[in-house]
C-alpha cells in the first residue's frame, strides 16, 4: 500500500504549517474581539452580564458544532474501511475551515475599522460555511487526499463568502438556515468536482464502496444528531425571540414529517420491502435541508410537515432512481447521493423560501414583519419582489457553485497532491497507520455452504 | 429469510402515508403557533427579545431530543443482530409518536379558541409522551414488526394523553419527570402488551437474544446519554428559577448514588463477581426514574441520594432474580427488563413522591409553595391531601396502563401487521437490507480445542 | 480466567456500599441547597425567576458532565479488550468522585454556618475535580482494579481541593480552566502513581495494549466530544458576561489550530506519513489543556492560536519520542500517554496563563479588569505579581500532585484491592461478564499466505 504518490510525510505537513501560519498572521493583523468579548468595550457600556449574547447564541453554537464535527464526521463512517479517514478528514478540514471562514465571511461582511470582529455569531457563521465545505466532502469521499480536501476548503470557503455576500448583503436575501447558500451551494460545488475527478476506473474499488453492519452503526449516531440539532442550525442566526423559536419549531416539525415519508418510500421502493440504511441516514435529513430557508418565515407547522413530507419522498427517489443515472450518463460519482441530502432538498428549500416569501403579508406577521423581511417592512419593496429576489438567489448560487467547483475541480485534480490510484481509493490504509492484523477484511469471511468451513476470499 | 408476511412493500408505506397524511390535514386544521411563536401575536406585546420561553426552555428541549432518539435508541443496540431495528424502528415510532402526542396533548390540556397551540413546551410534552411509548417498545423488542409498533403508538399516545390529562388537570397531581406518567405508565403498558403477545416458542431465536461485544459498547452511548441528560429531563417543565435548578440538582444526585449502589449489587449477585453489562446499561438510570415525581420537590439532596440508592439495588434485584420469574410464570417476556428499569422505579418514585408532597410545609417552601403545590398554598387542600392524590394517581396510572396494554396488545397481535416469525425474531435481516456478506454470524465463530483449527456453527 | 485476587463478589461491594453510605450520612449532616435552589430562599428575595443562574450556568453544566462521562469514557475506549473498563470504570469512579469532590470543595471553599451549599456552580466545580481523577486513571488504564480507582478517587479529590484551594483562594490564581488545577494536577498524580505501580512484565499483556479498528472509532466519540465541548468547559466558571464569551471563543480558537499541528506533526514523524490515531485523538485536545488558564484573559484570538498550534506540535512529539523514554528510562507505564495530553500541554497553559497575566493592563481590560484580575484592579498587586502568584502556583500543584500521586500509588498498592495479574492486564473479562463466544479475539485471524486458510492464532 505504500506508494510514493500518497506519501504524506512531506506534502500534508507542509500544506498545514503554511495554512496555519497563514491563518495566524491574519489573525494577528485584522482579528479582534467584537464587543461581546472584550473585557474593555463590553464593561465601557452599561448592561448586565446577562444581556450578553452568549446566554442567547451559545447553546445553539454548540448544537451546530456538534453537527458539524459528530453529525457529518459520523454519517460518512458507513463505510467499512474508510471510517478513519471519513471522521479523521472530516476533523481536519472543518478545524481549517472554520479559521479560514472566520477572516473570508469577516472581510465580506463588514469590517470595522479595518478589523474583522468576532464573537459567538462569527463562530456560527464559521461553522456553517465549514458545513457546505464538509458537504461536497461527501461527494468526493474516499478518492481524494487530505491535501487535496484542504485546497479544497481554500477555494470553496472564499467562493461561499462571496455568494453569501452577495445574496445577504447585496441582494436581501432570507435565508437563515442556508438551503441556498449552504445546502445548494455546497451540493452543486461538490457535484462539479467529483465530476472534473471522474474515474473511469472506479470499479477496481468497488468491493470496498458498501458498508457493513457495525459501519452502518456508526453512521446512525451521525444520522440521528443531525437529525436532533436541525432545529438549532436553523435559528442559530435568525433575529432573537419569535424568529429562533419558530424557526426550530417548523425545522422540528419538518423533520417529523420527513421521517415517515423516508421510511414508507424505502420500503416501497424495495422489490422485496426490506429497508435501506442509505435512505434512512440520509433521506430522512431532507426535512431539515428544506426548511433551511423558509423555516424562520410563518410557514406554520401546516406547512413545515408537508415540505418535510415531500423532501423525504424526493431524497429517496433520488438515491434509488437518479444516482445511478447521474454516475452512468453524468458521470458524476457522488459517494454519498449529496445530491439527494442536500441538492435536490436545497433547490426544494429555495423554491418553498420564495413562495412564503412572496405570501408574506402584514396581516400575517404584524410587526414581526421588521424581523423576518425588513425591506417588505420598510416598504422598500413588496413581498412579490422579495419572493424574485429570492428565486433570483437561488440561480445565482447555482452558478457559483457550478464554476466554482469546475475550477476548483480543476486544480484539484494536478497530480501533485497525493490522490489515491483507482485500486485504492475507499481505504484507510493509504493514509492512516491500520496494523496489519487489522487488515483482515472480515467481510471477505464466508462459509463454504457444503462443508460449512470458514474460508476467506472475495 | 424473504416471507410473505413480513414483506414491508405495502404494509409500512400504506401505514406510514396514512398515518402522516391525518397528521397534516389535523395540523392544517387544528394547530397554530402560541404567542411565542408567532410573530404577529409576540410583537403584538411590549417585552423584551430574551423573554421569549426559547431561551429557558430549549436547551433542556434538546437534551431531552437526545435522550430520546439517541438514548433509548442506542441503550436498545445491545443486541447482536438487532442493532438497525433498535436504532431506526425506534426513530421511526418516536418521529410519529411526537407529532400525534402534539394533537392528542394538546387536545386533552386545552385548546385555545378550536386551536392547539405549540411552542417549546409542546415540543418537551410531545417528547416525554413518545418517551412512554420507547418505554413500551423495550419490553416487545425483536419480537414486532415496525407497523405493529406504529399501531401500539397510535392508541398508546391518546392512552397516555388521557392518563396525563387526569393526573394533572383534573386530580392536581405533580409529575414534573414522570415517575407515574411516562415511565409507570409506559412500562405497565409494555409489560401487558408483551405479555398478550407471548410467544411460547420464542427459545427459536433464543441465541440471536443476546450481545456480543461491541454492541454493549453502542449500548453504553445510550446509557450515558440517558444518565447525564436525565437531569434536563425531570427538570425541562417544571416552574422556571429555584424549581428547575433544584429539580436537575435532585436528579443528579439520585443517578450519582444508584450509579455505585448498582455497581455493587452487580457484583455481590454474581457467583464470580463479575459485573454484568445489563445491570450497568439499565439499573444505574433507575435513579432518574425515582427521582421524576419528587425531583422538583424539597428532596434535599440526602433524600435524592437515600432515593436513587435503593432504586440502583431494586432494579439490579429485578434484572437477577425477578425477570426470569416473571417470564416463567407470568408469561412476560420483557426484552430490556423494562420492569426493572421503568416500572419498579417508576412505582417507587410515586411513593417517594406522595410521602415528600405530604410532608410538604409552608416552613420549607415558604413562598416557593406557590410553584411546587399551588393547591397547598392556596390553602385548597392539605399536604397529607395532596400526598393522597399522588397516590391515587399511581393508582389509576396502573390501571390506565395494565387495561390500555391489553386491550392494544390484542390489537397487536392481529395477524396482518407483518410480525415475525419464533424462529426469526432479534434479527434485523428481517426488515432490512442486510447485505449477504454481512450475514456472517460472527458470535458462531469458534476454534477447535484440540486442532486450534477454526470452524463455525452453533 | 477466574482468580480469587482479582474476584470483585465482595471487595467492590463492600467499597461501594461503604462510600455511599458514608456520602450519604455527610450529605444529610452538612449539605443543603444554595440560595438558588431553595425554595423558601430564593422566593424571599424579590427578582425575576430568568435571573436564576440556572440559566447562566447550566448548559455550560451539561458540556461539561459530556466530557466526563462520554469523552473521557469513550476517548478510552481504543484498547480492543478494554472498552467495558473503560467506559464503566470512568463511570463507575466519576459518580462516586463527583459527590466526593462535592464535600470536599464545600468544605475548603467555605462553608456557610456549617453548612455546604449547593447548587449549579457546586456541580460543575465537581465534574471538574472529577476530571483531574478520570485524567490519572488514563496512566493506569489496564492495570488496575475498580477498587484500587475508588481508593486513588478518594485521596485525589480530597488533595485536588486543597490545592485547589491553596491556589484559589489562599494565592489568587486564576485558573479558570483549569490546566493546573485539573490537567497539570491529575497528570502529573497519575503519573507518579503508574510509577509506583510499575509492572516490569506488562509485557505479558501487550498483544493487548493497542487498538483494533472500530474501537478506534469509538475513542473518536470521546475525541470529538471532548474537542467541541473544551470551550464550554474552559469558560463554565468564569465571570458571567464578556468573560465567558471571551474563553470559549480563546478555546474554540486554541483547538482549531492545535488540530491542524497535530495532523502535520503525526504525518511528518511517520516514516511512511501515515496518520497516527493515537496522535489524532488525544494531541489535537492539547489547545483546549493549554488554554485553560489564559483563555479568560484578553490573549486574543493570535495568541491563542499560537497556544493551540505549539500544544498540538510538543504533545505529537511527546507521543512519538518522550513517551518511550519515559517508560524504558523512568518506568512510567503511561496506557494513554496523559503526559503528552494533559501535563506537558497543562505545564505550557500555566506558563502562557503567568506571561499573559503579568502583561494585563488598564488599558487592555479597562473595566472589565474587576473580573478577571480582581486584585490588580484593586491596586492589591500588580500584574507583575499577579504573573509571579501564577508561576508559582504550578510549582505548588507540581508538588501536591507528584508528593500526593507517591503518597496514593503506595497504598493503591497494596495487595488487598485485587490488582489484575501482568498477564491479565488490558482485559475487560477480569471484571466484566463476557460471554465465552465473545472471548474470540479476532484480532488474532490470520490467512495463510501460502494455502489462504484461515487459521487463529497469535
């Protein structure tokens, strides 16, 4: 297995000590901290410590990060040999993108007096973009190296602070659970590379591209607290009061809903009724993908169920009838059906975001109306307007994420960053020290069925 | 392994659809957001952002998420082959049962105007509802198919509302972590519907009912997950300030002490003193249960530990010597000894908490019995009365529970739910898909003593 | 595998039943609850019930108890026979050291008219103690008996709060987080007491000092966990306010960096640049160790990634060349190498915590000085003095902890608390029931290179 190629000694250290020291001297240069966590401006004004925002941001922070590091780290162990890599990786490139993410959305989002502040809602905005980063991860999972992931994150984390400029700042976009700029952006960037990275000859890596029972295990804990914290990520960022409890109660709801459509779709669409794990970690998740972008809008929980309801029947189709159709006449080898989570789910989202949006009526939102679509408030423009500009921003993102990842695909595809050869791709052992007892690869384990010995081979 | 009657193709779909379809045109109908979560009626009043129930209430709402979707669905891994059953069958009845519990709750505690209002509080009671019916699950599992446990959901949850609805609306009993409502109830409940559903020849899948090694380690992640949020769960509806803080302070301590009084039995009821993994992954959380009526009461936190000590030795007493007795002569076949865990507990935690509610003065509470028994302190009833109504309210819990779980075990047990064979109960391959090569028994493995030469079979 | 020393049938009960009821008698003599929690207290004073610190503290609470009980249970996990131990012996001694360091930091932090008072703060102060104890049982984790880590808990806690208090509130130290009073501590305690302990045939158990595949993904759970939660542990006891902010966000930033160096140094020091999950799980926690006594104070999101990223590199480079060392030269049998993740890292955390301390000034902190340098601000010392009380409070905990862990691994030592045999080392089936099926140990499969027979065998 050891391959001068897929050598890590020199390339991922250099990669990472540039990169962090990088980091370091632009935070040095342009980060401080905003007025919530510096000791001198926070005690210059007269508040109470309670009225800080940590008591109001914290707890969904966590939830988010726990998404991000267990959620997404976890769902992609199902796997049976790359469980090291999925989580290892994973940990990596999200602690790189995070920093990385801090300075881009930072430099794009207002600085203040030359200086990026930061504090509980940069660590937010942080781990969301690391999330549609962690997302395209998904597609390319197991045919690349760290280096390439990390030049990856480079890219993908500038590309999605622009965007997010655009549509938020520029554009006034609503989208605080980020069907558009995280789930569409990252699922469609994600899709471009994997496409450029095609491999025809993926098949010599076949046998290793499946899971086995206790892979499938471990990608459930994954599963289950996405599927549990949605409801924070979707509020983490909306205005405080109504907007976060809505908004976590419509994800909730979606959800829910979502669940049972996944599980029934399963079973039916299976010859012999039998459920598939893939739909269930995964398809059961559209719910919240979905709601990503209408979930802080008064969507009611009416509403939510039936998004929820359909995203799941969507996702499941997509697994069983569009991913092997994107592989064979796309050639888009897509590991992980991203397309299905967060693709299809985010364009879903996207589209229930502009129609609730062009519905919004005074009648309806009082003057929470201040919160949820200012510019509708201020009567700087309609509601309609406020739904096209919304549909406006969903194609805008789709065509950042659908150059940006052919580019990005691009460089990552130059044969210096240690991509694994076709026969060793979906392997821990290229990149992580596996003992070699541990190579025994029990899956190959069978029993002769006329003498009932154990015999071992594919 | 494929068999007419448990083939899922239509059964599930049919049943998830329906199902999911009667929840959304009842939301359509019935369900709005309450004041916190609308954005008209919350901007309609002067109060500040951070008012707003969200900030007090959601943190402890996802703990109890995590309990459970990742507690009680991993505490129920521990079985060998049944770990996808454990974890999904349990994520798909809680994702039903927390929608239909919103209804039914809402229906019985009172509708504002023909509509249910939700919110946060909601979503904590629609999750200790489903709560039960995990409780119920535990005692049937391996042994139903997951249509059998959506029914078993769908008339447990209207049970449990109208249970719940007793208690504490019309019989003014206190129940803050639900030593009655969820687990004496969902425990009594299960333990009739198994015992309905008996299965004399269940010695069929005797060798599949049991763990091998790394599926008590995935259990041990619902057990922990269960005992450090347990805390959040008796605490997450009581009254806000001194009672919530109290009640998750109670709580801790009882687990703490039931943690070493569990540990020790263990050992002392094992002829080699071997702990033994189902006393640790079950008994040690029987202090959570005893502490769910008094928690919130003045327990003091000698009292909690007294409490969550004897619930440690009760349960491990039951898991030894009391479960293979009741499978023996009474016909019960409690698959996770919901008995010991849930039901003794949750009988005991009733009594503990009719003493301390009797023993209740206004020297203790002084002005904080306003919150702990608005009854007592406005001097509408004595504590010795209210003592009285706990107990009666254990009472007809139990009769709620014994009565409902036979009636819906018959129900159950009508032959066209899909339920598995004797001989293929405990097995996921069932209703999943399980690729052949997983199918592999590893725990079949074993070496020859004499020629050291591997071979496989029972 | 049965043998009349290591038989727990009575000594761990005795222990157990011994202790608790010894807690439990303390409790009811000298605890009660704190003006928060008290029902009559805190409805006597007039004040909103969102004021309680409940609110403030209590989810910072639960971070914490996730790191005791799922991160260093879990992180534990690796050894491939040892998971049972690990995560129940963590258990197991973490609920008795919790109420333990509950008396014992009541009784040295003040009493209040004889009296203990507890409430939110008591039980993260607890967790925290409890932590430096779950730190020490990392060196001599495999070696020891449930009832030589209740005894070493005993001791541990009752000199964690002296020193604790000797720093605290004797000197003035600010260590908000910890790396001395927890991590510099516990480390180098366990150290001392593995010393003492000295196998010179541990040997005889090496084929089962090292990890198997999966149960290196279960150690990532408890990586993961601990990684994403050290902010909330760093900042859980600070001031209320921009304190808190300030520290988890020096945290979160420390721990971002840390995993970048550790994934470059385990790279860089592997001949073949495989990734080493020993590195990965335990060096990329290093930021969170080194920035727990400095992370309350104004070192900027610079300095702390420069804390992390010089963490990550000397705990990768203590894993690879120091811990040899220290076993062949020092006899310092350390099962997880907590010298490289917790007491070199902790030593550095104090040292950064003296510099930054002595660099404080008016016109960094302003107002907020108050809070994180009380007597500086009270012009009692300068924050020359301050940086010196620092220095010198490492070298005080150095004392306790090598002159305590002497002191402890003597008596752990002695023969009476069933200490497993050099050969029996590593071993959960010592303790623990495991089925004779699940004695397998499949690490031992082999195929004959030349027949490709499968044969089992060392």
């Amino acid at each position: 297995m050891a391959d001068a190629n897929t050598n890590m000694r020199l390339k991922l250290p250099i990669t990472c000590f540039i990169l962090e020291i990088i980091l370091i001297i632009l935070f040095g240069v342009l980060v401080e901290y905003d007025e919530e966590t510096d000791a001198k401006k926070w005690h210059h004004s007269n508040h109470s410590q309670y009225d800080n925002d940590f008591y109001y941001r914290y707890p969904s922070f966590q939830d988010v990060h726990v998404m991000i590091f267990i959620g997404f780290g976890f769902l992609m162990t199902f796997l049976q040999r790359y469980g090291f890599s999925s989580v290892g990786f994973n940990f990596l490139i999200a602690a790189f993108a995070l920093q990385w993410a801090t300075l881009m959305q930072g430099f794009f989002h207002g600085m203040h007096g030359g200086k990026i502040h930061v504090g509980v809602e940069s660590m937010i905005n942080a781990d969301f973009c690391t999330g549609s980063v962690l997302i395209s991860f998904g597609a390319v999972l197991g045919k690349t190296s760290p280096v390439q992931l990390l030049v990856m994150a480079v890219f993908e984390v500038t590309l999605f602070a622009v965007n997010e400029f655009i549509l938020l700042s520029i554009l006034g976009t609503k989208d605080a659970g980020g069907s558009m700029t995280i789930h569409t952006f990252g699922a469609y960037f994600g899709l471009m590379v994997t496409r450029v990275l095609y491999r025809p000859n993926l098949d010599k890596s076949k046998h290793k591209n499946s899971s086995v029972y206790h892979s499938d295990l471990f990608a459930m804990i994954g599963t289950l607290y996405l599927w549990m914290f949605w409801p924070s990520f979707n509020s983490a960022i909306t205005a405080h009061g109504d907007d976060q409890h809505r908004t976590a109660l419509n994800t909730y709801y979606s959800l829910a809903a979502c669940t049972l459509s996944t599980y029934a779709m399963s079973a039916l669409t299976a010859h012999d009724g039998k459920l598939d794990m893939v739909h269930i970690q995964n398809a059961a998740l559209a719910g919240g993908v979905a709601a990503g972008t209408a979930g802080e809008m008064m969507l009611t929980p009416f509403g939510s169920m039936i998004v929820g309801f359909l995203a799941g029947i969507i996702s499941v189709l997509g697994y069983k009838y569009l991913s092997p159709i994107l592989e064979s006449k796309l050639k888009i080898q897509d590991t992980c059906g991203i397309h299905n989570l967060h693709g299809m789910p985010g364009v879903m989202g996207a589209i229930v975001g502009a129609v609730t949006a062009s519905l919004a009526t005074i009648e309806i939102y009082g003057n929470g109306m201040e919160e949820v679509f200012p510019d509708v408030a201020d009567n700087k423009r309609t509601a309609s307007y406020q739904g096209a500009i919304q549909a406006i921003s969903l194609a805008v993102t789709l065509g950042f994420a659908l150059v940006g990842g052919l580019l990005v695909g691009f460089i990552m595809k130059l044969p210096i960053f240690g991509a694994p050869s076709d026969a060793s791709c979906f392997e821990d052992s290229i990149y992580w020290e596996v003992s070699s007892k541990k190579l025994l690869d029990t899956s190959k384990l069978c029993i002769c069925p006329q003498c009932q010995r154990l015999s071992y081979g594919s």
